[in-house]
C-alpha cells in the first residue's frame, strides 16, 4: 500500500491537522458568540 499519505503523521501533516481544528474551533466559537450577542441585543 503506497497511499498512506494521509496516515503519515510527519510535521507537515500534523501541523496542518493542527491548524484546521483550530480553524473549526474558532468558527464553531464565532457562532456561539454571535447567538449570545443576538439574545442579549432581543432582550
């Protein structure tokens, strides 16, 4: 098997891995922030 690129957890796979969950994370965080703002802005 000579496809297990992504399986190969060199730097430069681990680091963008790295990079897209904070990614995900900070959206997901964004979200959350703005549908608190708009709670407060109805209330």
């Amino acid at each position: 098997m000579k496809d297990t690129s992504l399986f190969s957890w060199d730097n430069g796979s681990f680091i963008m891995i790295v990079v897209f969950g904070l990614v995900i994370i900070g959206l997901v965080a964004a979200v959350f922030l703005m549908m608190n703002f708009d709670k407060k802005i109805k209330k």
